[in-house]
C-alpha cells in the first residue's frame, strides 16, 4: 500500500527526518510512536502528500506521488487518502452532515449521492441522530466520529490519524480505538496512526517507533 524510502525532511536547519523508510500493506494497522519533536507528525503528513520532502521516494498503491502536479496530487489525495485530527477541523457553519458530504462534493459527486454516502457513514458511525446538529451541539467524541466519516466518505485506500484520541476522555478514546479496527473489517482500509496513546499504539499490527528522526524500532 506505502512504500517510503530514505525520507529526509529538514525546516531550516533543523533536520527532523535522517532517512525513514517503512513499508506497510494493504489493511494493515500501524500506529507510529516516539516523543514529542521525534519527527512522527511530520511523516504522517509526508504520507498524506501534504508536506513535501527533500530527498527519497513515497508511492502509494504503486503511484511515485512525487511525479504528481499540484493538480493531479490534489486529486489523488482527495480520492487516496483521508486524514483524521486531534482537533476535527470540522466547518463550524455546516451540520455533521454536511461536513461529511464536502469531500464527495469536491470530487465531483452529485449531492443526493454526497448525502445518501454521508447519512450511511453516520449510520455506521452510530450518530445518525446527530446529523442536522453543527459542531458545537456535539461532543468531542461524536465530533471525531463526524471526522472520521469525513474520511472514509470517498472510500480512500488509506486513512491517515494524527492524535486522533488526543482530546477525548478515556471512555471515548476506548470507543474510539474500537472503531478503527470495526472499519478495517468491513471496510478493508489501511490505517496509519499517530499517538501517544500507548494501549492504542499496543493494539495496533506494528508499531514504529520513530527516534531522532529514524525508525528506532518495529514491534508486531
């Protein structure tokens, strides 16, 4: 699914990533751990073609992203890839609903596709309920439920999650660890996540831990 190799990522003079290479399949869930500053944040958002890199090489699903335009990388990563925040970055004007509809409406779905596709999600996501409700009538975990729907709205290949229970209760961050591995079941999709949380980092198929910018260590 991602092959990286030889990754290196400097700001200034600061040189966060000395040369990571990881490998991770298809349905695979690795979460990525190390200390603050370790430079994990920063591959997460190399991954999502967010940020770019100053030497190696990325592909996903055999594609060397590094050979996309801006347009066509655009593309692919609202098609490939969803991400999942700390902080929801949820549109504080829209429902839930609505929310969940926007990347499908970025890519070209109809509306009355956008809205069936997102009313499933929240269906799945067990916040049907809580679908004409805009951000700030919502919890923090039905929150990070909406994001995570938002994610999966366009059936990407990948799901990337940076901090994903950073802000939720233990009761929520439980529930929602639960979930990850309840849509790699049904819905086969590669999870790549960032924490501290070390139960969930426990739980995960592989956990890398990410030391002075290299992978330090890989545990099955």
């Amino acid at each position: 699914m991602i092959v990286a190799r030889n990754i290196h990522k400097s700001f200034g003079s600061l040189r966060v990533l000395k040369g990571v290479d990881l490998q991770i399949e298809q349905g695979e869930i690795v979460s990525v751990v190390g200390a603050s500053g370790s430079g994990k944040s920063t591959l997460l958002q190399i991954l999502g073609t967010i940020e770019k890199y100053e030497e190696g090489n990325v592909k996903i699903e055999g594609v060397d992203v590094a050979k996309l335009n801006d347009k066509a990388l655009s593309k692919f990563r609202n098609q490939k890839i969803g991400f999942v925040f700390q902080f929801h970055h949820l549109l504080p004007e829209f429902t839930a609903l609505e929310n969940v509809c926007i990347p499908a409406l970025i890519a070209g779905q109809s509306k009355t596709t956008a809205v069936k596709l997102a009313s499933q999600l929240l269906e799945m996501m067990g916040i049907a309920e809580r679908a004409t409700h805009k951000p700030s009538e919502l919890s923090g975990g039905e929150q990070q439920r909406v994001a995570i729907a938002r994610a999966l709205i366009n059936k990407p290949a990948v799901i990337l999650a940076d901090e994903p229970s950073g802000n939720l209760d233990s009761k929520s961050s439980a529930s929602l660890h639960e979930l990850f591995f309840r849509l790699r079941k049904e819905l086969g999709q590669t999870f790549i996540i960032v924490t501290h949380n070390q139960k969930l980092a426990a739980m995960a198929d592989r956990k890398m831990t990410i030391r002075d910018g290299v992978v330090f260590s890989e545990n099955n």
